[in-house]
C-alpha cells in the first residue's frame, strides 16, 4: 500500500494499493472509503493535485465504484 498524507479540510491521507487497483481515502472525521478499479495514473494525479478536495468530488465521488 502506498499512502500521502494529504493535510486539509477534508481529507487526511490517500492510499493506493497497486496490486488490487484499490484507493482508499481517510477523511478527517476518521470515516475511510475505498474505490475500485482505480488506476495509478488517477491516484497520483489526486496525490498531486492543488486541491484535492476540488478533485475528490468532480474526478471521484459517485464516478468510480465505492468497495464495500
């Protein structure tokens, strides 16, 4: 599993594991969602991106599988 820390309002760190194509996101208030099929080139377009939340909710929220 491959983890960043992300320090804003909504989201405390992504983590990525490469061998299941599954991201998982830890948001503040401690509640973890996972998503899958995610690619790597995804995760790290959201590991890098300026404003992750921004991200989250146009890229990821409701477009890519939740894994229960």
């Amino acid at each position: 599993m491959v983890w960043n820390n992300r320090v804003s309002h909504l989201i405390q760190k992504i983590g990525y594991d490469i061998s299941t194509g599954t991201m998982v996101i830890i948001f503040t208030d401690k509640t973890a969602r996972y998503y899958r099929p995610v690619s790597y080139s995804l995760y790290t377009g959201f590991a890098h991106a300026t404003f992750p939340e921004r991200f989250y909710h146009h890229v990821i929220e409701g477009k890519i599988p939740l894994v229960n």
